[in-house]
C-alpha cells in the first residue's frame, strides 16, 4: 500500500528577530551595564510597528538557514509580547495551494524527507546571558503552532535525527456525538477558501475581531509578519468581545480528517575534530538535522458510529437468524407440547359427548278430555 504523507516544517529562533545585516551593537554585562528586558522589549516593539516596515522587510529580517532546495517562508510566533522569527516549509494555514506530499510505501524507498544545516551566531542573541538555540515543531500543513511550547530545542554544535510517524484520527459528522467538519471538503466547495483545520478556524475568529477593534489583546498562534498588538492593561479584551470571540470559536468543530505527528529525536555532539581549519568557526555551532519517515504505515485512529445503516441491517439479521436458528432447534419440543396439550383438551370433551349419546328420549300419550298432551322425560 502507498501512502501520501504531509508534513510542515517550523524553525523558530529563540530570539527576538535580528537583521543579520544590522550594525546595532549591545553592549556585555558589565560594571556599566545590566540586563533591562522591559527597555528591550519596548525598543523591540518601537521596531516592530514601524510604518515603514513593509512585508518584503521581514522576509528579510531573519537569520541563516540552508535547505538545499527552495527558500523557505518566514513567519513570526507571538511569545512574550515579543516577535520571534521563523521559517517554515510546507505550511499553507490560509493558502489556496496544495501541500506538499510524500509517498511512502513499497514502491517508494526513500525515508530520508528533509535535511537542514543551521548556522547561529553568538551575535544573533539578544539576551546575553542566553546561548543563542532553536525550537523545531513537526505538524500538519493547516495548523499554526508556537514551537515554543510545542516543539523541541535545538542546540548549537549537534546534529540532530528526527524519526516522524504519521497518524489520522477519522471522527464522524452530525448527528453522531463526534460532530465534526470535513475541513478540507468546505475548503474544496468554496473554492479553495477560509481555514483547513480548527484550529485556524479558531485563529481566523481572532483575525476577524482584531480588524474590526484594534484595542484588544488577541492571542494569535501565528503570523505571515507582526501586527500592531496593544498589550496595555487599557487594551484588554472587553467582555462583549470576549463573548462575540467565544461564539466564534464555538463554531470551529473538531477536524473528522485530523493528521496526528509523533516523533523520536536522537541527539549526538558534532566531531570538531573533523572539521577543516579554515571553516572551523563558522561550522563548529553548525546545527545539522535529518528529518525520516520511522514507519510508512499510517495508523487510523476511527471513531465508528455505535449504529450506522449497515450495522443497523446486519443487528436486525442477526436477531432473525439467530431466532430461526432458536426457533427450528426448538420446533420438534414446541410440536410435542401442542400435542400433549391437544390430548389433554380432548379426554373432557370425550367425556361429555359420551354423556350425551347416553341419555334417551320418553313420550307418554294421555288422552284427557279429548286433549293430547304430550310429557317428555
């Protein structure tokens, strides 16, 4: 059997986003100087919401990464009132395009999906006294995630195998108890438009209530390039919004075709020793990963309906054969009582119809006055 897996692919520094071009020098800890994160944090955010900022600026505002294949789309993950950079490869969360496949199975040998080679550099860390790492999510295609808290870190100086086993979790539609919405058949009716998956569903509901009021502090997963987000106590989300953004959500059901990703992460230390003279510095952090397909069996995880139509037929079939089975083992006992139970009937009836042939008939004639009279005894 061949299977057709999907992926996505996100790699967040573990920094606020850096101009690798830029010429901003931060001074170290030292007599003169401490670490004052919420000064920061506000130069960060004087940055990010500069109106001169454009789109194809934050594309370029990322470090370096190298694929071996197409450039890979940045986006940024909203953690601590901060931007972090990312890139990601694979994801469409509001894309009219198809997401790349992989086929897996007895024709197709290969294993190996993607490799990376990453490079940090100790200048690219804002907070000093932070090594410079990375987080790494595997998930769908149409799902934003915060690799932060749902991935794993990469250090600097290790190479890294990733062994991905793919799963699906198939649920079923109203009225079952598991309503759901086929995501990706509404994606495919309206014209390869709005989300593919619930949890975009649930974003698109922040997007929506962020455009109409701006002063509301929205919890986005994930964005294509930073939004100017107040976080001021005076910005709160208002209970009317709270109510409008949970009615939002409530609408959002759960995926019936959702993919599931779970993987193994082996770790080992680079061998410096092996590293040439000349490229030492600039390879000797490098961060390599491989990415495999552990199993090209997807395991389906199906939540059945406790009556479907079919189930319904084959209920009802099995009670009659199993009563036509009960019913002709029991035939020859069921006749015998009738029998009995006839004979039975018939001795009391025996009985009076012998009484009544027994019994006769007496005329006495008298004749009285010329009158007939006639006694029956």
């Amino acid at each position: 059997m061949d299977v057709a897996g999907t992926y996505c692919i996100v790699l967040c520094l573990r920094s606020p986003s850096m101009n690798q071009n830029s010429t901003l020098g931060i001074p170290k800890i030292g007599f003169l100087t401490n670490i004052s994160a919420e000064e920061i944090r506000h130069a960060f955010h004087e940055i990010y919401y500069n109106g001169k900022i454009t789109t194809k600026y934050w594309e370029e505002w990322a470090w370096s990464i190298k694929s071996g294949k197409k450039r890979m789309k940045p986006v940024f993950v909203l953690d601590s009132q901060l931007y972090f950079s990312c890139y990601t490869e694979n994801l469409f969360l509001n894309s009219t395009n198809e997401p790349k496949k992989i086929h897996l199975g007895s024709r197709y040998k290969r294993r190996n999906v993607r490799s990376y080679e990453l490079y940090l550099e100790r200048s690219e860390e804002i907070f000093i006294s932070r090594k410079p790492s990375l987080s790494m999510s595997i998930n769908s295609p149409f799902v934003p995630v915060n690799p932060f808290e749902q991935g794993n870190v990469l250090q600097r100086g290790y190479n890294y195998k990733i062994y991905v086993r793919l799963g699906k979790v198939e649920l079923e539609s109203y009225p079952y108890d598991t309503d759901c919405i086929d995501y990706g058949k509404l994606w495919r009716e309206k014209d390869k438009q709005g989300p593919r998956s619930q949890e975009m569903c649930k974003e698109l509901c922040l997007h929506e209530l962020f455009e109409q009021n701006k002063n509301i502090t929205p919890e986005f997963e994930m964005l294509e390039y930073p939004l100017k987000v107040c976080f001021d106590w005076k910005c709160r989300t208002s209970s009317e919004d709270s109510k409008i953004l949970e009615s939002c959500k409530r609408n959002c059901k759960a995926n019936c075709r959702n993919l599931k990703y779970t993987h193994t992460i082996t770790e080992t230390m680079r061998d410096i020793s092996q590293i040439e003279f000349e490229n030492y510095e600039s390879n000797k952090d490098k961060i390599e990963v491989q990415i495999f397909y552990w199993d090209p069996q997807v395991i389906v995880e199906k939540h059945v309906p406790e009556y479907k139509t079919g189930y319904l037929f084959s209920y009802i079939g099995g009670l009659m054969g199993c009563w036509l089975g009960v019913s002709i083992w029991a035939f020859p006992g069921i006749v015998e009582n009738v029998f009995r139970r006839a004979l039975q009937w018939m001795i009391p009836i025996k009985r009076y119809v012998a009484t009544v042939s027994r019994a006769q008939f007496t005329i006495f004639l008298t004749h009285r006055n010329n009158v007939r009279r006639i006694n029956v005894s």
